[in-house]
C-alpha cells in the first residue's frame, strides 16, 4: 500500500480516537508507532520508540517548561491570580459586564505569571466563575469569557506554546515573547470593546456592580505588585539581554515563591499542592510531546506532511494567499489537535515553507500562537472548554460554553486579521531588543 494513503488511514484513526476520549499523547504515540509497523516493519519501529522518547525532550530549552509552569503554581496559591481579580473588579465592575472585563483582564495579567492557556482558565475558573454567577451573569457570557480570556496566556510571555515553537523551530524565544505582549493586549482590548458592546445593549446579561470606593480601587492596586514584579523579572531580565529564557524561569519560579512566603500566603500543604500540581501538568506536557514525536516520525515516513506542502506550494497562489491556506489549515487542526501538539507535528513540514515565501519567522510565530489560541475554544477538542466545564460542573452544558464564546472567537479571527495586516505589531518590540 502506498506510504502517504497509510499516512492518512493514521491521520482518520488519530481523530478517531481523539474524538473517543483517548488522551492525545497515547493517541499520538499508539498510532504513530503502528502506523511506522506497518510500513517498515516491527524492528525499525522499535528503533523509533527507543530513540524518540529520550531524544525529544533531552533539549535544554525544555527546561524552561516545568519551572514556568512552576511559577504560575506558586503564584496562584500565593493569592497572586485573586489580588489580580480583586484588583480588575474594582476598577472595571461599574461598567456594563464590568465582572467579565476584569476577568479578561485578570487572565491578562495572570498570563504574566504562568504561561499555560488551560492554567488560565481553570485557575480563574474558580476565582470569577462564582463572582459572576452571584451577581446574576449570564451563564454563556460567563463561562464563554472565561475559557476565550484564559487563552490570553498563550499569547502574553511567559509562554509554554512559544517555548515549544521555538524549540522546534530554532527561533528565538526570548523574541517570541517580546513579539507577544502587544497582541496580547490588542486581544484583550478587544474582549473589552466586544463585552461593553454587549452588555450595554443588553444589562441583564452583565449588570454593573456598584459600591466600590475611590479608595478602595487605589487600594486593590497593592495586589498587582506580585504580578509586576515577577513579570520585570522575566521581561526585564530577557529584554536587557541579561538571561535567557530558562534562567528568567528559574528567576521567576524563585521570585513568586519569595513572594508567596513575604506574603504569608504560602502554607506547607499549599507548597505540596503546588510541587504535585507542577508535576502532574508537566508529566501530562511531556507524554504529549514524545507521543507527538513519535507521530511526526511517522508522518515523515508516510510523506503526508510533505504531500501538504507540495499542494500548497503548487497552488499557484501569491505568498499572503499561501499564507491564508496555512491559517485555514491551523484553523482545522485547531478544531481536533492539542496546540503543542499541532506545534510538533506540523512545523518540521509548514515552518520551512512559510521560510522559502519570505516570511518572518517571529510574525509567524505569533501568528500560529493566535491559531491556537482560536483552536483551544473551537470544538470539538476545545482544551479550554473541556477544563472550564469541569470547573462549572453542573452550573452550565457543553453546548452553552461553546456557544459563549462565539463572540469572543469573531474578536480572535480579527485579532488575526489585524496581526497580518500590520506585522509591525508584533515585531516592533523585539526589533528593539538587544
């Protein structure tokens, strides 16, 4: 039988499987290696499987994963993510669907401080769910905020997502995450336009909170300094040239906890709850890399992925209308891949492309992280609605999330639209870099 028809009965029994409930990491490593069996059979298979799982993850880029990750543990039990929302709700709650805005604004700053797109939004989950409810929110508006502003992390530095491009792609990370705060902040900016909207034609959906004091507004901003420094810490430390990304983990996982332990927020079984927390996320981050590894080898060896890219090459399209075939393709992969995932499996074909149209590596990198930010709220492997829904439990359906954050998906489809209009957005800051 032909490699690449192989190639694509293995793409149909991934999803297939996907779909089913299997967790995408044993999907990912199952089929790949029945797939490499049954192309050159069970030794050279073999081979595959004992050199892949050592081989992906033995990059000391990786490193800076599990101490990001690390970081945003101790900084959510340090009461760092609910001086955020504090903060946030104070200054945005007398606007229509003023709970909402600080919820995105929230996930913003918490961005700053973990990294992880699904962390955000079950962390804040927790935090601003019940807060919106109380007040008599709408269930859609919601949930639909939560699980579109908790993908602001991916986007805002640190970023595990940028981290894994880079890797894959000898990018600079340290760049990447510069390219990422003013997208991150138009993102936002644009959640905020988007929930004033709708809320002012429609209060009941989002009602103002009155009776938050002048003073205590000014006083909510003593909550932010946990953010800020940690965030100065990283930034700073990458922007002045002075470390590299996974020193300025190490520095940051050492700063919240300093934090956390001033502020006395920090107990013994907190700090276990977070060690366990960094672990579990970290062992789930890896069996998806080395299974998405596994499935690349095999996909390399079917020729599907460079099938792909000889269709989109041979289009005959200009470099923007090639371009516009790769976002569509991201965009369906966004419905069925996890975005780390998708990142190991398609970049070693896509990225070399998007190279030979002239395209600047940092833009594009900003560019897939913004796909996948649209493929964790898209069904029907929305990562974000899945984790928020678990959070909500019976409070709200599946259906209903899906559908809150139809809005919020138009303003990232914009979001888009505008970051490859004018790619001086993302590259202003790291063209400044030392």
């Amino acid at each position: 039988m032909d490699f690449v028809i192989v190639g694509w009965i293995g793409i149909a029994c991934m999803v297939a499987l996907v779909l089913s409930g299997v967790p995408i990491g044993f999907a990912l490593g199952g089929v790949g290696f029945a797939g490499m069996c049954a192309m050159v059979g069970i030794e050279r298979a073999l081979g595959v499987l004992n050199m892949v799982p050592y081989s992906s993850v033995a990059y000391f880029l990786w490193t800076a994963v599990p101490l990001f990750v690390l970081m945003g543990n101790l900084a959510f039990y340090g009461g760092v993510v609910t001086d955020l929302f504090r903060a946030a709700r104070g200054w945005f709650g007398w606007m229509p669907g003023g709970l909402a805005i600080a919820t995105v604004w929230g996930c913003a700053g918490f961005g700053a401080a973990c990294g992880s797109s699904v962390a955000g939004a079950a962390t804040m989950g927790q935090i601003a769910l019940p807060e919106m409810l109380r007040h008599k929110y709408s269930p859609k508006l919601s949930t639909g905020c939560i699980a579109s502003a908790g993908s602001l992390a991916s986007m805002i530095p640190p970023s595990i997502g940028m981290i894994v491009f880079g890797a894959i792609t000898d990018t600079s990370v340290g760049k990447l995450f510069m390219a990422g705060i003013l997208p991150g902040i138009l993102s936002a900016a644009l959640f905020m336009v988007m929930i004033l909207f709708i809320a002012s034609r429609n209060p009941k959906i989002g009602p103002a909170i009155q009776g938050v004091s002048w003073g205590e507004r000014f006083a909510s901003l003593k909550g932010l300094t946990g953010t800020i420094i940690i965030a100065g810490i990283i930034m700073g430390g990458i922007y002045g040239g002075i470390c590299t990304p996974t020193e300025a983990a190490a520095l940051g996982a050492m700063g919240a906890l300093i934090l956390a332990l001033v502020r006395r927020k920090l107990t013994k079984d907190t700090f276990w709850q977070s060690l366990r927390d960094t672990v579990a996320t970290n062992c789930t981050l890896f069996v998806i890399v080395i299974g998405s590894m596994i499935f690349a080898a095999f996909m390399a060896t079917s020729g599907v992925p460079r099938h792909l890219s000889d269709l989109i090459i041979k289009s005959g399209f200009p470099p923007y209308g090639m371009l516009f075939l790769i976002c569509l393709l991201y965009l369906f992969l966004g419905c069925i891949l996890e975005p780390i995932g998708m990142c190991l499996l398609t970049m070693p074909v896509i990225f070399p492309t998007v190279q030979a149209l002239g395209f600047n590596a940092i833009w594009f990198g900003i560019l897939f992280i913004k796909l996948s930010e649209i493929g964790m709220i898209t069904p029907p492997v929305g990562l974000n609605v899945y984790v928020l829904k678990g959070v909500a439990a019976d409070t709200v359906t599946l259906e209903e999330i899906f559908r809150g954050t139809v809005p919020f998906l138009l303003m990232e489809l914009i979001t888009l639209g505008v970051l490859i209009a004018f790619p001086q957005i993302t590259l202003v800051l790291p063209n400044m870099m030392k």
